[in-house]
C-alpha cells in the first residue's frame, strides 16, 4: 500500500498536552493525522477542525483562540509552514492562568 511519485501522503503526530487537551476528547490528546504530501499547518487546522475538535481548529484558523504551536519542538507562527512525513505537532495553552478566550 506504497504510493510513490508525489501523489504520496505523511502521517503527522498530534499532540494536544495540558489545557489544550481539555479541548479535545479523550482518545484524541495524541493521535496521529494522515494529510497529503506539502500539506501545510492550516491544512492540518482544518482536519483538526473536521475530526477532532471543531473549537481548536476554527478558534485557530480564525485567530479567536491562542495556542502555541510547535513542529518538532520549534515554535511556528506561519500557518503555510510545510509539513513533513513523521512531523510531531504540538498544540500547547500559552501557560497565562486567568486568560481564556
């Protein structure tokens, strides 16, 4: 089941650690995404949005909501950062307690 030849998909590893999981259900504060080849993090934000937390991926998407968003360990702000097959990305609270939007 090998797709060779730029038609080919990345498994992408999610995380949702600490508050942000309080977002998401319980089978889902690790998982793991299949996305096509060049997706990027708004791509990602929209499968999150369509099948796993409609809050987290629109609040995002829509800047109503603030996460931090780490690829591989490395904060990210541009939302057409490229993925690559094998990626870990964590979406973390910013630690600011009181603050909720």
């Amino acid at each position: 089941m090998s797709s060779v030849g730029g038609h080919g998909r990345i498994k992408i590893y999610v995380r949702f650690p600490q508050r942000a999981g309080d977002l998401v259900p319980e089978g889902k504060k690790a998982t793991v995404v299949e996305l096509p080849e060049n997706s990027t993090i708004k791509d990602l934000l929209e499968h999150i949005r369509d099948y796993i937390s409609r809050r987290i991926g629109e609040g995002l998407i829509e800047k109503r909501l603030i996460l931090t968003v780490l690829v591989n360990g490395e904060a990210i702000i541009n939302l057409d950062h490229v993925l690559k097959d094998g990626d870990t990305v964590t979406y973390m609270s910013p630690g600011m307690p009181g603050m909720s939007g």
